[in-house]
C-alpha cells in the first residue's frame, strides 16, 4: 500500500486542528459568542492558514456536525441475522449502543456543542443543529424497522420510539457530560437498554 503524500498529511493533519479547536471554541462560548478570532488563536495559525481550509464560521461548524454524522453512520448499523456465526443480535445492539454513546461522550466538547441545540440565540446553527437530530432520529427510525423486520422487536411506531430514544440518549449525554468522571460505558449502556427496550424487546 502506498504511503500517504507528506503535504497531503500536513493538510490533513492542519485541518483536524483547525476543526478540534473550533469545537472547543464552540462548545465553550456557544456558537453566537464564537469567533474565527479565538479559533485560530486556540489552533494557534495565522488568520490565512484558516481560511485555505475554511471560508466561514459557519463552514467549520458544518464539517464538524458532517464529521459527527459519518461516524454515527459507522457505528448506528443493520443488525446481521444472515451471516452464519454472527454474534447475537442483543449483543450486536449492545455493542453499536456503546460504540455511538462511547465516541459523543469521550468527546466532551462535541457532546456539549451538540447539546446546545434549542439553546442557541443564532438562527443558522440552530437551523443546522435541528438538520443534524433530524438525520439522527432517521437513522433510529431506520433502525427500528430493521429491528422489527428480524423480530428482534414488536410492532412499534417507528417515528415516535426514535424521538423517545433520541431524547432519553440526549439526557443521558448531559448526566455523562456534567460528571468528573465518566463511568464505565457498559454499565451505562446496560442500564440505558434495559430502561429503553424493555418496553419494545420482544
């Protein structure tokens, strides 16, 4: 396998700090309070190297909600019933349940930027963040069919268990988010399943 073009990973390299700064930006002064000013002084680049990557405030905002998604997407999957040997699908749930609340919380300042939504003054990022829960409760919908397709769960109104699953998820990222220290996430996960499915696990 070829290895990576050096410039190509210096670009690469310069944008992700470009976006992890942001995000710290983002999550401590919201996006309103936010300005390209503090980014580049947080990434520590000069005001040019910023705008080879990105042209706006709103562009970095937008690539790192883009970000959250794909790797939501690579974690939020169909379960396998077909492949011989496939692990079981309540552990096949459990496992996806941990990956996704594992990568939003260990992140704590994506976890906070996200929970901003409905918080923001800032018409544009709240347009935004509202796209973003809107793709996520999709993805639960899609989910649950799935679920419901392989018996895994009873008949339920798709639309409405992914609205009540997103919320209480969203509540338990604030519970995780305001603590020193972060439990273990299986145990989390153990709790946040048997509160969640319960009532939709056939």
């Amino acid at each position: 396998m070829a290895l990576a073009d050096p410039s190509e990973r210096q670009k690469s390299e310069r944008r992700r700090q470009i976006i992890e700064s942001a995000k710290a930006v983002f999550a401590e002064a919201g996006y309103h309070g936010a300005s390209i000013h503090a980014i580049i002084e947080r990434a520590q680049i000069a005001r040019g190297t910023f705008y080879l990557y990105f042209e706006s405030k709103a562009a970095v905002f937008d690539s790192i909600l883009d970000e959250a998604m794909r790797e939501l997407r690579g974690r939020i999957k169909r379960i396998d019933v077909e492949t011989p040997n496939a692990v079981p699908p309540q552990q096949q749930l459990r496992e996806q349940v941990i990956a996704t609340l594992d990568y939003i919380v260990r992140d704590r300042a994506l976890a906070t930027l996200l929970l901003s939504a409905g918080h923001t003054p800032d018409a544009e990022a709240a347009e935004r963040l509202d796209q973003f829960f809107g793709e996520v409760r999709a993805l639960l919908e899609r989910a649950m069919e799935s679920g419901m397709e392989i018996g895994l769960l009873r008949k339920v109104d798709p639309q409405l268990a992914a609205a009540a699953m997103l919320g209480m998820f969203r509540g338990v990222v604030e519970q995780l988010t305001s603590q020193t220290h972060l439990p273990p996430i299986e145990n989390v996960v153990a709790e946040v399943l048997m509160i969640a499915l319960r009532g939709v696990l056939k």
